[in-house]
C-alpha cells in the first residue's frame, strides 16, 4: 500500500491502490472471520475451568476470588462479542421478541445493537485483564517464597535444576506482565467508544507487542521439553507403554487448551503463564498412543501444587493424618501438604474427603461400602493361586482421607505386646518395642469404658467405645462359651496387650481424619490436596526433592494425564499403604533390579525387599441362619432405603439402635491346648514350638460373632443370619505386590497374596471352623446352616449340614469328624477363604539385608529426606485389626519426625 502511494505520487501509477493489499486484507479478513467462530468452543474450558476453581485448594484466598472474577468475567465476554459479530453481518436478527409481549401487546421489540454489544464485550475483557495484575502481584509473592523456600532448604545454594526452575518461572512471569501491560490500555481504548488512543499506530505497536508476547508465552506452554542434565535427576524414563517422563517442562492448561496462532487475541490464554508452571509432563512417543488415565491439570491445582512445602505426605491414609495433625499441632509455621492420595505440609490423596458423610460416620454402613464399592475404595484383584483352588482374590484398600479407618469395619483391637517387642528384639528396630509403643496408643485413645483399664488412654483423639444397644447375638455366644469352654475365662477388657485366650466384647473406632485433622480448623499450615494420584517422588543425587503426582477426577479414564511436581525443603513421607507405598516407590526407581528393568524404569536404589513380605489374616465367615428374634443387621446391610429410614433416624436423634451397630460384638483370641494341638496338625507343630510356645501372649486365631450374612450369594433368600467369623492372626504364607505398568500410576499391580501356600495355615482354619461350629450350634438363635457358605460334606457324613435345625444342648457331645471331613474342610478353605482388610509389611522396617526397606527411623535406605510411614513398615504381623497399629505408627512417626527437624511439643506419653 505505501509503495502504491509513493508511485502514485511520482506519476508512475494511475490510483493509489494495490492489489496485492487488497488481496491480504481480504485474506486478513477471512482469517478473522474464522477466528472468531472457532473461538465460541473457548466458552466448553472456561466451564471447566470455573469448575477446576471451586474443586481443587488454592494458596490463597485472594488467588480464589480473583479466579472466580475472571471466570465470570470471560463467560460474559465471549457470548456477548459473537452476538456482535453475528448481528453486524446479519446472521441474526437486530430485534428479538421482548418476553413481556406474553402478558402485553404492547411491549416493543428489544432492538440489538452491533457496536453496544461489541464494547460492553470489550469491557468485560477489560476487568478481565485489570483483575489479572492482581493475579500476577499474588505470583509474585508466591514466586518470591519458592525462592525463599529453596535457599533456605538447600542451605549450600541453589542446584542446576532449582536454577532452571526458577528461570523459567521468572521469564513466564514476566511475559505474562509484558503482555498485560500491551492489553490493558487497548482494551480500555476499545471499551469506549471515543477511545483514548488518537493515532491507529500505536493500536498496531501495542497489538503487535501483546501478540508477539503472547505467542512465545503459547509457543513456550507446547514445545517439546529439553532433556534434562544426567548429573541432576533420574533422567527421563520410558514406561511399558510408550510415554516418555520428562523434567522441568512448563505447563499452562489454558495456553494449551487454546491454539498458539490465537493467543494474540484470545488473553484467555494467558490465564496460566505465571504459576502454572509444573516440572513434569508425559509425552506421546512415535509408537503408542495415550495412558489409560486423564483429567485436566487445572491451573489452580498447578498453582497449589507446584509450590514449595517443608513436609509432603503422599498418601492421606490413618498414619498419615495423626502425623501430621501432630506436626502441624506443634509447629503452625510448618507447611505440610498431604496429596489425598512439613513447615507447610501436603497430604496428596487420589480419594475423596469424607468428611461427615453418612456413608462413612454412620458405623453400620461399612458394609454397603463395601458390597457396591464406590470412589472411597480401591479393589486389588490377584492372580490365580493354585493353592485357592485357581482362584484370583480381591482386597480392598481404603481410597480417601483417612485410609482404612473411614471405610473399614469399625473394629477396634489391639495387637500382643509381644508383637511389638518382636519388632525391637528380633528384627532390630530400637524404640519399637511395647514399652515404647503403648503410652503413644494410651495418649491416642478415649476409651470410653467404665472400670479400671490401665494400658488404656483416657483423653486422647481417638474415641473407642462399646456399642449402646445390646444385641443378643453376642450375648449368646458369650453366655454359651462361659459354659462350654470352660478352659477359657471371660474378660471384661480384650484389648490388654498382655494376654489373650479370653472371651470379651468388641469395641467401635473413630477415624482419623475426623480427630487428628477435620475438627482442627485452626490448622491452616496444613494442605489437604485430594483427588490426586501420587506418580513418584522426584530425587537430585539421591536426596528426595519433590512428589509428582497427576488429577484423579476423573479416574482411569482414557486419555493423556500431565502430571506436575510439588516441591519440598526437608521431607517426604510416603504413606499411601501396603499396595501404594511399595508402588511409589518402584515408579521413583527404589526397589528390586528385576522389578524395574520390566518396568523400564531406571534403577536409583537396589531394594529387593520393596513390595516383599506382604501379609494378611486370612478369613472365613461361615453363615448360619438365626432365629426371627435374633437381633441381626441383615436389614441395614441389604435392605432398601425406606426399610433402613426408622434406624438412620434413631441414630441421628439419639446415636442408638442397629445404625450404632457393626455387628462384630463379641469375640476371642484362642490358643490351642495339647488336644487342640493334634487338631492343628503336624505341618502347624514346628510353627508352634518356634514362634507361640515361649509367647503366651500371641493367639493362634481370632473367632467372633457376625450378626448377619457377609456372603454374595444370590442363592441366599432374605432373612436373618449370624456367622461364625475367624481369621488366622499369624499366617505363616506371604506374598508381595509390585507395579507393572512402568510410571503409569494406574497400571495393574504384579499381586499374589500368598494365601495359604503353607499347609500350616490350613491347620489353624480348619481348628477355627470346627471351634466356631460347636458354639454357634448351642446358642438360641441356632436355626442350622446356610449349605452353600459350608463344606461340602461326604454323602453320609455325621458332620454333614442342616438348613433346619434346633440348638443342641451345651453338654451334647462334639460333631466326630473322619479324614474326608477334614479334607472337604481344607477344601472349602481353599476356595472361600478372603482377605481381612489388614494388608501389611510390603515396605518393611528390617535390616536392609534381610529384605528391609526402612529403618528404625522410618528412613528409606540408599536415599536422602524420604520416610514410609504407615503399615507397610510392619517387620511382623500383629494379632489384631491394623488400625489400632496404623495409629502407633502415625504417632511414633510424628516423634521421629519431630526429633528429626527439632520440632518441640510432639511427646512420646
């Protein structure tokens, strides 16, 4: 066009017109046509986007209120520009009906105008870039305290890493300023219709400066990543499935969301630059496809998680939430996150929090939980055992805040004392032995009982209590076994540490999120990043420096999941369980040569022992049917909504009645005497003589009451059932668990439990059943067995089954049992025996060349400011439910640290 003038001028052409600038404004314009329809789609994140907002935790308080504007101030925007752009070229009408005509024939048309709609469009896009400087003073105090943060960890200076880290950080920061400084005073100028700005030229020089800013900001957010030093990290690994992990990417959901040829007119885009950053990402390689796992990386979860903390918790399950109630209770200047899934501390968890949900305060609803799983629970599926009769089995872990303790059977038992002292003496653990580990369970506990309990607590968070609603199921079998076996004694207190071999009432739990976090509001050093998924922990020359970890909103579903890095200045925690922990810790390059090498995941520290050692109670409920008035929770567990509201409502107005219940309420820890012993078998002898006989203390089995049928059997009809319930407390069979989807977080764990490959544990099963089949068949409510949830019995069989039967008087000789009896028993074992929900020892507190992974103070061998705290560090199995156990961890766990970081306040007693 100038050079059309300058010839015109000089008499060489006849009009000052170019054709070939008429050919570029008409191409210009085609583009901006295009433009502008395709950007309606950019309405489809911002939903999302205002979504992520209210989802997922924020630094700050102010970072959330400038979002939700900006939010807002986009979805006006948007609609209100295309109406103007489709009124001025007529695609739609300039006058629409006006609604009043429905009550007046005299309402007038609203008349639309193109130029009205285009400015008030501008203005939002206005407040917009306004609230976005205050978005970007809120970065840079963040920015400023990252910094802080990494210096005063390192105390040597500033690594390569932390450096690049930083550098990139900085440079999003200031292009994001650059770019707001360019579109600020255009979008004023064009929010009023005289404008402010007098020549078009400098129109174009700030356009061209916010969109040539905007470009590298987009063309920056898409690259392909530079490899990262091989001195300084892990390196980038390639999973099974084709993905490459690579380190210090940045990342900007909006900026990828929208294409980087827009960016210039789309400021959305520029949402993200600054604090958005994340260290990591997976990235397609030339021959795969996608992870079976997605959800979008909002910015306000990368805003939360890319910061730096003193402590990070990955995994949020018991342990985890007394550890760091304790820490934060004792230093509110210490941040500590916990990814659900310390100066600031993080507690990363992938499930849900629960707090005062129903489902899950409600003692009687485990069951449900469990019989239509939901998000709070994972389902571990084994392979097929040869020695289950080929089965594969599935154990539940918890999957939300709190673990096991807010989805498990709300049962309340403590381990021998002698377990723990196992844990000093014979695997050499200082400090863990009974005499150190029993004043942190008496200063955990509340236990609401009346009488003189000595090893018991009586102000601590956790409430233990016996239920207020008598029921005549264990009533029964207690009056029944003061009368049969009378061996044995009766207990008032079944939970003593010291002994065993004694009948006595259950407690009831309370979790731990409830008592060491929900209820402590004042916490605020404490953040609680649920929903995500813990990938690894990232490591610099073998000191623990970050967790990775990705959104688990929406599951496993298909796709591609960019995770990101939360930093940390003194430690890791890793608590996620006897399946995660292990897992985390082979995807971080900890664990077994073989292990990784299949995982293609590159070897940090050789520890066979990770994933090894894991271990259960293997249990069995044998149903029988009970009489109509048996108090039973059949009902509550498989009845409708309308036949469970009159028990929900007693609980809620006085906390009583079925509701209350678990129907777990009495039970015994049984040691054999010699005849028992000849039932035992052979197989059980050595056993007995090398770990019960010098222990008077360890049970061999644990038998109890269940007031209901615990089966799936469809074949079952409606009713009322007790069943016998036992489990072996000291299974001689292991297994081990380990990851074989390379980094991929939700690839299917390598899971064989173990159960009963040692033909000494069918021993104990077999004693068990027998044992819990002379009781139940002498209390009242004894109305026979339900056959399929028995042995199959030879034809003729005296121990045969009845599905109709009386009780038999407490002097009525025992049921003789022949060898094809006790073989269809071992049978029967192999192919209903289950989990117990206790799944244990698969990071092991040891010594590192017996299989160990941790040591006595919970540190990981081989690797710097990285601890497991949580059941997977269990030397040796415990005699009882793991909770009260996962409780002596986090509270001995929360000592150490403290002792550790010279943290003051967080006491043994």
């Amino acid at each position: 066009m100038v050079r059309a003038r300058l010839q015109h001028h000089a008499g060489l052409r006849k009009t000052p017109n170019s054709s070939a600038a008429a050919a570029y404004a008409k191409i210009g314009s085609i583009l901006g046509d295009s433009r502008t329809l395709w950007r309606i789609w950019g309405l489809l994140p911002i939903v999302q986007w205002l979504i992520s907002i209210e989802r997922t935790p924020h630094r700050t308080r102010n970072l959330l209120t400038i979002e939700r504007l900006q939010g807002w101030s986009m979805l006006a925007y948007y609609p209100l520009e295309h109406i103007s752009y489709l009124l001025s070229h007529g695609l739609i009408p300039t006058t629409i009906p006006n609604i009043a005509s429905l009550f007046s024939s005299s309402a007038r048309p609203i008349s639309l105008d193109a130029g009205r709609l285009g400015i008030w469009s501008t203005r939002f896009w206005a407040l917009y870039v306004l609230l976005q400087f205050a978005h970007l003073r809120e970065d840079r105090k963040l920015l400023q305290a990252r910094q802080r943060n990494l210096r005063k960890g390192k105390g040597t200076g500033l690594s390569s890493v932390d450096k690049r880290e930083l550098k990139q950080r900085w440079n999003a920061y200031w292009t994001e300023l650059v770019t707001n400084l360019a579109y600020l005073p255009l979008t004023i100028h064009w929010s009023l219709e005289k404008g402010i700005i007098k020549n078009d030229v400098w129109v174009g020089a700030l356009g061209l400066i916010a969109g040539v800013a905007s470009f590298r900001s987009g063309w920056k957010a898409t690259a392909l990543p530079s490899p990262p030093p091989v001195t300084e990290d892990i390196g980038a690994e390639v999973d099974v499935e084709g993905y490459e992990v690579a380190t210090d990417q940045r990342l900007a959901t909006q900026d990828r969301i929208f294409s980087p040829v827009l960016v210039a007119i789309n400021i959305l885009s520029q949402n993200t630059s600054c604090d958005a950053i994340a260290a990591s990402t997976y990235k397609y390689t030339e021959a795969h496809t996608s992870l079976p796992f997605v959800g979008p990386l909002t910015e306000n979860a990368m805003s939360a998680t890319n910061e730096s903390f003193d402590i990070i918790f990955a995994g949020g399950g018991a342990a985890a939430c007394v550890t760091a109630g304790r820490l934060a209770q004792a230093d509110p200047q210490l941040k500590i996150l916990t990814i659900s899934d310390f100066n600031n501390g993080q507690i990363l968890e992938a499930g849900p929090l629960t707090q005062d949900m129903p489902d899950h305060i409600q003692p009687a609803r485990y069951f449900s939980n469990l019989l239509r799983p939901s998000e709070t629970l994972t389902m571990h599926t084994s392979k097929p055992s040869a020695a289950l009769a080929g089965r594969s089995v599935v154990v539940p872990s918890g999957r939300c805040l709190g673990g096991g303790s807010s989805v498990n059977f709300t049962m309340y038992t403590r381990a021998a004392a002698s377990d723990y002292d196992d844990w000093e003496s014979v695997h050499g653990n200082p400090g863990w032995g009974s005499k150190h580990l029993i004043p942190l369970l008496e200063k955990a506990e509340t236990f609401q009982a009346n009488g003189d309990f000595p090893t018991h607590g009586t102000s601590g968070p956790i409430k233990a209590s016996f239920s207020p609603t008598e029921n005549n199921v264990g009533a029964q079998f207690l009056a029944v076994a003061s009368q049969y076996d009378k061996e044995r004694e009766s207990t008032n207190d079944a939970n003593a540490f010291f002994k065993c071999n004694a009948y006595g009432t259950n407690g009831r739990r309370s979790d731990t999120p409830h008592n060491y976090i929900y209820n402590h509001p004042e916490y605020t050093n404490l953040m609680i990043l649920e929903r995500r998924r813990v990938v690894r922990v990232i490591f610099e020359n073998l000191r623990a420096v970050g967790v990775e970890h990705v959104s688990d909103l929406n599951h496993q579903s298909d796709g591609v999941q960019e995770p990101s890095i939360s930093y940390v200045a003194k430690l890791v925690v890793v608590s996620a369980g006897a399946f995660g922990s292990p897992a985390i810790l082979e995807r971080s390059g900890i664990g077994g040569k073989d292990v990784l090498e299949k995982n293609k995941i590159t070897q940090l520290v050789e520890l066979p022992g990770v994933g090894e050692h894991y271990m259960d109670h293997n249990l069995i409920f044998a149903p029988y049917f009970a009489s109509q008035d048996a108090d039973t929770m059949d009902v509550i567990f498989r009845g409708s909504d309308a036949e469970l509201e009159p028990f929900v409502k007693t609980w809620v107005q006085d906390g009583k009645g079925l509701m209350a219940q678990n129907a777990l309420d009495a039970g015994v820890k049984l040691r054999p005497n010699a005849e028992d012993l000849k039932e035992l078998g052979p197989a059980f002898e050595s056993r007995w003589k090398s770990y019960f006989e010098n222990a008077p203390d360890k049970p061999v089995v644990w038998l109890g009451t269940f007031a209901a049928y615990a089966g799936n059997d469809p074949a079952a009809p409606r009713g009322k059932y007790f069943s016998a319930t036992y489990y072996t407390e000291y299974p001689v069979s292991t297994g081990r668990v380990h990851i074989t989807g390379g980094l991929n977080p939700y690839g299917k764990l390598d899971f064989e439990p173990g159960y009963l490959d040692d033909p000494a544990d069918l021993g104990v099963l077999r004693w068990g059943y027998k044992k819990g089949r002379e009781l139940f068949r002498r209390m009242d409510i004894y109305r026979g067995e339900f056959a399929l949830g028995h042995p199959e019995y030879p034809r003729g069989s005296k121990a045969g089954t009845s599905e109709s039967a009386q009780p038999v008087a407490i002097d009525s000789p025992d049921i003789s049992y022949s060898a094809e009896d006790d073989h269809a028993i071992d049978e029967y074992h192999r192919k209903f025996v289950a989990t117990s929900w206790h799944s244990i020892g698969t990071c092991a507190m040891k010594q590192r060349r017996e299989g160990g992974v941790v040591d006595s103070k919970l540190n990981v061998y081989g690797v710097q400011n990285l601890k497991v705290a949580d059941v997977s560090i269990t030397p040796s199995n415990v005699a009882a439910n793991t909770y009260n156990t996962a409780l002596a961890i986090g509270e001995k766990a929360a000592v150490i640290i403290a002792q550790d970081l010279g943290i003051l306040g967080v006491t043994e007693t």
